[in-house]
C-alpha cells in the first residue's frame, strides 16, 4: 500500500490493500489481544511460510497497522502488536469472523440434510464395474 493514497482512490479498495488476502486477517487475528513473536505467530498460522509471514508483517508494519519492537537482548528478541490505527479493524474482523461461523453452520446444516435425503454417502456410490483384463 502506498503512503499517499490518490483522492479518488475506494475505500473499499484501500481496506482491501491494507488487511485484504489469505495472511493479514490470521495475522492480525493472532496479535489482536497480546504481543507476539515472529515464531509464536508462524506456528498459531498452519500453512503460512517464513517468507510469507516476513513480507506480510513488513506490509502491516508499512501500513502502520503493527509495530515491530525490537529488545536489544541476546539473543534478540522481536515481537509484534497492534498500534491504536490497527486496533480499529477489529470490528471489521469480528464482523467476517462471526459471517464466517454462521456460513459454516449453514453450509454443514445443507450437508447434513442432503445426506438424510439420500442416505449414506457410500450407499450412492456405486461399485466400479470390474473388467475382464484381455489376454
């Protein structure tokens, strides 16, 4: 995301630039009530890689959505939280969280139906035909 924003840029579009994708919405999920460190987050994130988890932070840092901090210790010691601008998507993610749950027990309530409609999944399966090998 750039610093400057052009005028006629959508809002909906720069949400999208700045907390948008696969990655940013876990992230943010994970640091929403504590710090956390760069391998706390990598493990909480099943999927994401080392790569992924470097340049996703560094864009939320960029976007002033994180801070990074640093503790001269050794050996060092970095973690990551939200700043007071980041804290203000939470309502947006509680949002996509709490759709997100109802969609899944929507989805699995169509499932379950369907599967009493028809009966078990392997009673509407056929078997495959077996042929003969030609010799």
């Amino acid at each position: 995301m750039s610093s400057f924003l052009p005028k006629d840029e959508s809002p909906i579009r720069i949400s999208l630039s700045v907390i948008g994708g696969k990655w940013k919405p876990l992230i943010l999920w994970h640091i929403r009530d504590n710090p956390q460190r760069f391998s706390e987050l990598q493990r909480c994130i099943p999927g994401i890689t080392q790569m992924m988890l470097t340049k996703q932070l560094r864009e939320l840092e960029s976007d002033m959505i994180i801070i990074r901090t640093m503790y001269p210790e050794i050996p060092p010691r970095v973690d990551y939280r939200l700043t007071d601008l980041g804290k203000t998507v939470f309502p947006v993610l509680c949002a996509l969280f709490s759709w997100g749950k109802t969609y899944q027990d929507e989805i699995e309530k169509i499932a379950s139906e369907e599967k009493s409609k028809t009966g078990p999944v392997d009673q509407r399966v056929k078997e495959p035909v077996k042929r003969k090998k030609k010799t």
